[in-house]
C-alpha cells in the first residue's frame, strides 16, 4: 500500500504533483520517438545552471557551420535558442565580429557577459519570436538550435516562426536516434525525460520540409563522438515549380530562333543543325520565310524531308554551293551538344556564322 504520510512525523503529505505516466512510442514508418509524461516543463527545467553539453570527444558544431556559411553575409542577429551557457552563441559571435549576441531560453543561464538574454516559453510562446526580432526581419541572421527541438511538444511550431526570416541561416543540431548507440553513450543522457522527441535523419529532414526549409548542408556522427544529426537550412521558396517555368523557355527559345532565320539577308544560306522541338517548331511558324533554309543536318530524324526542307545526316557538297558566308543555326539548347555541333559547323563551313542559344 503506498505511503502518503512523512515516515518519520507521521504527518500526511500534501501532493505537489500527481504521479506522471510516462509513454514512449517508435513510429514504424520512419523510426522516429517520441515521449509522452506528466511531468510539468517547469519542474525539469528549474535550475539556474547550465552544464553544457558534452563534447569530450570534440566539437564539430561551429567547424560544420563555417565550412557552409559565409559568416562576413550575417548582418543581422546572432541567436541561440535553449543556448543555456551560450557557448555556440558566444563562437559565432566572435567569428562574425558582431559585438554582442543573444541567447533565447527558458531560464537565464548565459555564461559570458557579450551575450543577452531573452526570456521565452518556445511551448507556448514562440509566437512572439517575429515581434521579438522585428529590427532583424529583412536582416541575414544566423539562428543556431543545437540540442533544442527535441525538448518541445511541437518543434514545428518554433522552426515555423523562424522560416518567416527570409534571408536568414538555421543550424539545428539533435541527438542521432537512428543509429545504434554504444553502452558509452550512457554518459550523453540521451534517453531522458527532458527529451520529447527522439530524431533520426529521416524524421528530421521530414521536420525541416514541413517547417518551410530547405538543407543546405546534413551531416551525422557517431561513437565515440555524441551520436548526432546537424543540419544548416534556409527558409523554403516554394511558391513556384519551375516546370511551369518551361513554356516560357519554349516560346522564348522558338521566337529567337525564327527571329534570327527570318533576319538571314537573301544572299544568305541558312542551314539548320539539329532539329530539336524548339527548331521544329520555328520551322513551322515561320511559313513562307523558311524557304531560306537550305537544309537540316540531323542524326535521329528518319525522314527525308521536314515541311519540305530536305534533311540529311551530315552536310554534303551541295551544302557548298556559291553564295555569301552561310548561317549555321543550332536547334539544341544543351550547352554539350551545341559544343559538339558547333566544332563540325565550323569544320563544314569555314567562315560562316554560328549561333546557337545560350542564355
């Protein structure tokens, strides 16, 4: 039967918290874990001091973020999130030359006097985060969450507000829940309560794309080290599908490609090499103006004509026939193909004009 009297005074004891049932769930489609107990936030985070994570085996944060990051373009902010000491803060300080940085937590356990606190429940008040850095909208700021998401009920909800910086860097650093880990990694205390989320590459990258981002730069690491996955990510434009971008280019590539066959003078022969869509195409809209292409050299076309231009594979002699310096017009876009085609031109019509699209 279980006590709920002080053994020693026999005085009831009055009940602070109610027992916390503690659930922890593997998803069988990506691996990922998650937590679920009663224990209030507050209690587990209750402390005035910061021990700052475990890197005895070498800290690889700040060399992975220098190595993808140009820190002279951060004109904005530098920001720690759950920073607790600051010490990643306090290195991109110094790195980007900005005289002070910030870090944003629950409680004030900053170690250096060039960082500023900020106070903020990511829970419940992540919200407050655009008002908060307002002066830094338009600004490229470096944003750094290392061993921060995998505390909150909902990291989305905090990496959401963060992807409305447009022109800002996000590092998130969480533990690698997605490889085996060694007794010896017992000494990260990994598998705490104070962790509601337990990440693997997949379900990280699975965060980022729902939170608006996109990676810049992935990486993992194991045993000895913190088994961990850190990522550099920027805020998502994706408005737009460049497939839709592709009709333009169609049109656009079509009309230069009438444009200049339509300008040849008349004494100018006009041959076309490769016969692609976009020639086709041009062939076709320029009607009776096409009568001063002379012919296609083309590889892959089976017939012996197109709209009444004869084709052939390559140029023959009566691809010499007197006349002005002739016009070599590429129907390809493929910068290897139009290298290719250009040589043989040149080789076939010494003096003439080639051109081809290229931009």
């Amino acid at each position: 039967m279980e006590r709920t009297a002080n053994p020693f005074c026999e005085v009831q004891g009055q009940l602070l918290y109610p027992d916390a049932e503690v659930r922890q769930y593997v998803c069988t489609g990506c691996s990922h874990g998650w937590l679920q107990h009663g224990v209030p936030l507050d209690l587990l985070y209750n402390s005035n001091v910061a021990l700052p994570t475990d890197y005895v085996n070498g800290d690889r944060r700040f060399a992975f973020i220098e190595a993808h990051v140009d820190l002279s373009t951060i004109s904005g902010k530098v920001v720690e999130f759950g920073g607790g000491p600051g010490e990643l803060a306090e290195q991109a300080r110094k790195a980007t030359g900005h005289p002070r940085a910030a870090v944003v937590d629950f409680v004030n356990r900053v170690a250096a006097d060039t960082l500023d606190f900020i106070p903020l429940d990511f829970n419940s008040e992540a919200a407050q985060i655009p008002r908060i850095f307002a002066d830094s909208a338009g600004a490229r700021n470096l944003f750094l969450l290392s061993h921060v998401v995998e505390h909150l009920y909902d990291p989305a909800i905090l990496l959401g507000e963060l992807a409305t910086f447009p022109d800002s860097v996000v590092y998130i650093e969480v533990p690698d829940f997605g490889s085996r880990h060694a007794l010896s990694t017992l000494k990260f205390s990994l598998n705490c309560l104070e962790h509601l989320h337990y990440f693997t590459a997949r379900s990280l990258l699975a965060l980022l794309d729902k939170a608006g981002f996109d990676i810049v730069a992935f990486e993992t690491q194991s045993a000895p080290s913190m088994p961990a996955i850190r990522a550099l990510c920027v805020p998502a434009r994706r408005h737009h599908n460049a497939v839709l971008d592709y009709q333009g280019h169609f049109s656009e590539v079509v009309s230069r490609l009438k444009d200049k066959i339509a300008q040849a003078g008349p004494r100018t022969r006009v041959w076309v090499w490769g016969l692609s869509a976009f020639m086709a195409q041009a062939l076709d809209e320029l009607g009776d103006e096409r009568q001063q292409v002379a012919g296609i050299f083309d590889t892959r076309y089976p017939h012996p004509e197109f709209l009444g231009i004869p084709v052939a594979r390559e140029p023959g002699a009566a691809a010499h026939a007197n006349g002005a310096a002739p016009l070599v017009v590429c129907g390809s876009t493929y910068s290897a193909v139009q290298k290719v085609i250009g040589a043989k031109a040149r080789a076939a019509f010494p003096g003439a004009e080639f051109f081809a699209i290229t931009a």
